[in-house]
C-alpha cells in the first residue's frame, strides 16, 4: 500500500519544492485580494463626505463632529470585510496544501476535513509573538486607518477644503497602510500553510519527522531552527507537533518538508 502511495524520499522532496513555489504565486494572489477587500470602505467613505458636502463641495465645520462620529460605522465594515477577507486565506491556504499533500501521505476524506478544522482554528485563535491574536491585529488595523482618515477629514474642514481636495489624500491613507495588510496577509497565510503542512503528517501514517530549512534571507531565527538537532536525530529535525518551527518570525519564507519513514521505505 505505502508504495502505492509514496516512492521515494527525492520525489517527495520534488512535490514540496514544486508546492514552495506555486505557494508563493497563491500567497501574492492573497495580498492582493486583502488589499481590495480592505481598501473597499473607501466607495462608503466617499457618499459619506457626498452626504455632509455643500454645493460648493465644503463640509461646513458644524458638521464636523457628527461626521467623525460616522466614522464608526466606516471603522466596523473596515473589521468586517478585513476578518472575513483574512479567515478566507487562512481556509484557502490550508486546504490548498491539504489537497496537495493528503494523496501524497495517505490522508483519508474525514483526516482531510479535521486537518483543515485544526489549521483554521489554530491559526484564528493562537497568540502571535505580538501578543495578539487575530482578531485583535485586525481591530489595531482598522483603528489605525480610521484614525488616519479622521485627521485628513478634520484638517481640511479647518481649513475649508473641498471633497475633492481630501479624496486623494484619504486613498494615500490606504496607500501608506498597505504594507500593513499585505503583512497580515501573508504571515496568517504562512502560518495556516505550515500548520496543515505539520497537521497533514500528524494524520499520515508515513510521515513522523520534518526537516526544516531556514529562509533564503537567513534571519537568525530561523538559522538556529534549521542547525538544531532537538531529537538527536539530526539537524533542522522536528515533530510534526512542534510549532515553533511554522512562523519563528515575521515575513520568514523558511519551510518544512517530510522526512519520509524508514519504514516505508
Ligand atoms: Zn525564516
């Protein structure tokens, strides 16, 4: 059976090479769609200053406290589509590693779907290195872009600016806050690949060790994991239950591969 399933050591090693690179075209398409998802509030945000705007195009100073209240709302769809954008990648990445590496390791349709609950729920709940969870890296974000917006806003009803003159400098807003999202992006997405990666080799019954190798821009942290040997078998050698190998830092582009057992060789 275990022939069936796997050949050899160099050919595994092959379908995580192939795997490392289509994941880096999935984790860019993943930026990219939490940008737009992120940045959609701005339509909500125009009709809003519409809204407070005279003919001339100028939000009267009065006005002022009650749209910086509205903002409230612009805040909360800034949580919600930026949640529901992030736990779509977190679901996307770790079935799309699932589906490629379940076959592989002889993962059934029911070890499958509890690989992928586990990832999703790992990923949604752990605390980062910065102390937060998820949910919480989103509120910060969002805050940090309405608060952004309400200082373009109030400056220029001060200065009796029209909406025109404040539209582009609330999407430089966006702009300047777009490192932000792609970050997020990505070390959710990482995280949620590595975590099915390790989950996939905790349900197969061929796999019981995982090599790690450091990333190409050789961050400290990562050298470390990649020359320790925790099991005294061997350098970079981990369980599939060890999860400090999965993000040891922001932006890490190290990875995992499976040690193939001995026995089935
Ligand atoms: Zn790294």
């Amino acid at each position: 059976m275990a022939s069936k399933i796997l050949t050899t050591q160099a050919e595994l090693d092959a379908i995580f090479e192939k795997m490392e690179k289509d994941y880096g075209a999935l984790n860019r398409r993943q930026q990219a769609y939490a940008i737009k998802e992120i940045g959609r509030v701005r339509g909500d945000l125009a009709d809003l200053l519409a809204d407070f705007a005279d003919s001339d195009g100028t939000i009267k100073r009065q006005r002022a406290s009650r749209i910086l209240r509205e903002l409230d709302g612009i805040e909360r769809s800034l949580r919600q589509n930026g949640t529901l954008a992030l736990e779509n990648i977190i679901e996307e990445s770790s079935e799309w590693t699932t589906a490629r590496l379940a076959g592989v390791v002889g993962i059934s349709t029911a070890g499958i779907e509890r690989v992928n609950k586990h990832v999703i729920k790992y990923v949604i709940k752990r605390f980062g290195e910065d102390g937060l969870v998820l949910s919480d890296r989103i509120w910060g974000l969002s805050g940090e872009i309405r608060d952004d917006i309400a200082t373009v806003i109030r400056s220029n009803i001060i200065k009796g600016e029209g909406i025109n003159a404040m539209i582009p400098q609330i999407r430089k807003v966006y702009d300047n806050e777009t490192w932000k999202v792609r970050r997020l992006a990505r070390n959710e997405s990482v995280t949620a690949h590595r975590a099915a990666i390790s989950y996939n080799a905790q349900e197969s019954d061929f796999v019981e060790w995982l090599q790690f190798h450091h990333g190409v821009k050789r961050t400290q942290a990562c050298v470390d994991l990649s020359e320790e040997d925790r099991y005294g078998k061997g350098t970079g050698i981990f369980k599939p239950t060890d999860t400090d190998i999965w993000l040891p830092h922001v932006n890490c582009t190290g990875y995992a591969t499976y040690i193939l057992d001995e026995r089935w060789l």
